[in-house]
C-alpha cells in the first residue's frame, strides 16, 4: 500500500498541476488555433461563410477530397488484411522485410514520395516516355492524387492489423478449422469479427491522413484550379490570393471532418474492450 501511495506524482498537488499544465498548453497549442479557424471563418457572417463555401472550386475541392477517401480507403484497406495475415499467420522467408516496407511511408517525407512519383511517371521520369507513347496522362491529374495517397497512408491499417492479430492468436481459428470450417468460412466468421475494432480504427486513421495530404499530393497534382486541387490545397490557393475569408472557410470544412474522424476515434476506443487510449 505504500508503495502505491508513495509512486512518483502521487500527491494532490502534482497531481493537480499536472492535469493545469496539460489542460492549459493543449488549449494553446490545440484548442486557441482551432477556435481561431472558426472565428475568422465567421467574422464577416453566416451568409458570406455559406458564400464562400458554395464557390465551384471550394465544392469542387471538397468533392475531390471525399472522392480520394472514397478510392483510397477500401484500397488500403484490403492491402492491409491481406499484409496483416500474411505477417500474422504465416512463417516465411522475407517477412521481415515486408513489415519494414510496411513502414517505409511513415520514414519518408511526403514531398519526397511525390517527388519519387513525379520521377516515375512525370515527361521526363522513368515510364514516362512510354505513357506518352500510349497516350497515357498520370502526373498532375486525379489519378497522380490516388497513386500518392494509397503510398502515405499505406500503413495505417497494416499497423494496427498486424498488432491487432498478434495479440489475439490463431486458437480461434483453429478451433473453427477443427470443428470443419473452410477458411473462408473463418475468416468471415471468426476472424472479422476478432480484428473488427482494430480494422475500423486503422480505417479511420488512414481516412483522416487521406484527407489531410498536403505535401505529396501539391507535388504530383500540379494545383490545378478547379480540377486537381484537394481540400488542403485549395485553402492555400486561397490565402495566397488573399482571399482569407475563403480560406478559413475551407479550413473549417477539414477542421470539422478531422473533429468527426477525432469522435469516431474516441467512440472506437470506448467501444473496444481490447484497446486502450492511444
């Protein structure tokens, strides 16, 4: 009992000055830019906010934003499954370095994923060349947007997959196996609903770095107005002509999806009865 109540921080006082001091830098680090995004967005009216918001280009960045969540999400989604079992379930030559490839997009710059991009499929990359032999356009257009993302948030759902399905075992799919179900059978039935929390969260996690890109995607998209800009781009096209209003209200749009991701993270982590806060 004594050593419980004599554990470093144990008093009152740190206690409580901890908790101040932690509450009082995440409200300036966090909380004041947050309310800032909003209030400039709104200072010049509700009507003027709606305005902005409704411009062809801001729609149009939206809808590009949400459109390469869409694409990019199930993508890697399905990467990870697959990466996860194969880590988890079986024993092969090469598998550690398939998890360090796995992690790769976490130790690169994003900028120099596009860059690594542009040198592949740009005029003057590797295939490119080739492409414009067969008519084939990738770099600064949608697909270029695609190709990059699936590249940065390749990781998320591998990671907490792979992590998920250690932790748990292989007892329940072998008791599934014995009993005379087909392995697609238990992956469906067993393993599913074993790695759900895991695989939702890392889905989250990997939708909220997709629709927050910014340095990769301004490499390879060529900011094209009204047509390869994404959320994060348009708001800097938009305060680089000065147009601040504008931008916050296009900032305050991908603030409130990262608050929504943020809830949904939470939810997660109460839901789970495996899982801790991260």
């Amino acid at each position: 009992m004594s050593v419980v109540n004599n554990r470093v921080g144990s008093s009152p006082r740190v206690k409580w000055t901890l908790i101040a001091l932690g509450s009082a830098i995440g409200a300036v680090l966090l909380g004041l830019p947050l309310v800032i995004i909003f209030t400039m967005a709104l200072r010049e009216g509700l009507a003027l906010y709606a305005a902005k918001i409704i411009e062809p280009e801001t729609l149009h960045a939206i809808w590009l934003t949400v459109l390469t969540a869409i694409v990019v999400v199930p993508i890697n989604t399905l990467f990870g499954i697959c990466v996860a079992w194969a880590v988890t379930r079986h024993s092969f030559r090469g598998q550690s370095l398939l998890v360090a490839l796995v992690e790769i997009p976490y130790s690169v710059s994003p900028i120099v994923a596009g860059v690594a991009y542009l040198f592949l499929y740009g005029m003057q990359g590797l295939w490119g060349p080739w492409l414009q032999d067969h008519n084939i356009s990738i770099m600064f257009s949608i697909p270029a947007i695609f190709l990059v993302s699936l590249f940065v948030t390749s990781p998320f759902v591998a990671r907490e997959l792979i992590a998920t399905m250690q932790a748990q075992g292989v007892e329940d799919e072998e008791a599934s196996i014995s009993l005379g179900a087909t392995g697609l059978q238990t992956f469906i039935r067993v393993t599913l609903p074993n790695i759900r929390w895991g695989l939702l969260y890392g889905v989250i996690l990997c939708n909220a770095r997709v629709m927050g890109e910014f340095g990769a995607v301004s490499v390879v998209s060529g900011s094209i107005r009204g047509e390869t800009n994404t959320l994060p781009l348009q708001i800097e096209l938009l305060f680089n002509d000065y147009n601040t209003t504008g931008a916050f209200a296009a900032a305050s749009i991908l603030t409130l999806l990262a608050l929504i991701t943020l809830g949904l993270k939470l939810w997660l982590e109460r839901k789970s009865p495996l899982r801790g806060p991260h």
